[in-house]
C-alpha cells in the first residue's frame, strides 16, 4: 500500500514564552523537511525565539530515517542563534528516529531535546508555563503554506 504524499504544517509564535510551534500532519518527505527549514529559518532570524517545539505527534515521518547528512547540513546553515529545540514524538519509531538525529546535532551547538509528553517537553526546555497552555498553544497553530 502507498502512503499519501501530502503534509500541513502549523505554526505559532508564542512571543510571551519566546516560543515557536512547528507542528506538522500528514506524511512528511525531504521536500517538506527543504520547505519548512526555509520557513523556520526565517522566523528564528525575525523573531526573538529562545524555544522550539517540532510536533511530529500527527504525522508520519518514516521518510525521515533516509536523509539525516541532508538535514544536518541544512541545520548548520542557523549559526549565532541559540535556542533550544525539542521534538514531540508519540511512539518508539519516532521516537528512535529522533533519538538518531538529535544525537547528531549536538555538534551543531544548539540544545536539542526530545519526549513524547508535554510535562516532559515543559521540564527540558525549562518553560515557565502549564501544560494546559502548552496544549493551547499548540491547538491555535495554523496552517502554513510552503512555498
């Protein structure tokens, strides 16, 4: 069986926390991970953003095990910027995923993170807010189209 190629992604900036919400749905490809760095890319250089949350909870990253050289290049391109990034995940295979590509990012100075809880994300990344506004947070991301 074929899996749909098509994704949304959300996002949201929480200026009050310095927080930004990159939450994705549907099937995520390299082409997407090309097109939603350029957006992220964007509002770290534009925004005062100390916190990133990606949300991979509603979509399907297999896709994401193929190319970690071609992200972890792309990632390196955000330099003088620091911020700390988590990742929100809701099973083991995303979680070993992330597990993989965090662990190579570390060399790229940034602190990234990764759970499948949001009291677990609120404790890592230290935020001084509730997981019900967390929640909220998240739930008011909209859509973004990737160009």
């Amino acid at each position: 069986m074929q899996r749909q190629r098509l994704v949304t992604l959300q996002s949201i900036i929480s200026e009050r926390y310095q927080l930004l919400i990159l939450k994705w749905l549907g099937v995520w490809t390299e082409d997407d991970f090309t097109k939603g760095f350029l957006f992220f890319k964007q509002i770290l250089f534009e925004n005062n953003i100390k916190y990133v949350i990606t949300d991979f909870r509603e979509t399907d990253i297999h896709d994401f095990l193929l190319n970690f050289d071609t992200y972890i290049q792309q990632k390196s391109e955000i330099k003088n910027l620091e911020y700390k990034h988590l990742y929100l995940v809701d099973n083991p295979h995303k979680l070993v995923n992330v597990h993989r590509y965090a662990d190579l990012l570390k060399k790229l100075n940034t602190e990234y993170f990764y759970c499948t809880t949001l009291i677990k994300a609120i404790e890592l990344l230290q935020l001084k807010i509730d997981e019900e506004q967390l929640n909220r947070i998240i739930q008011s991301a909209h859509p973004i189209k990737l160009t």
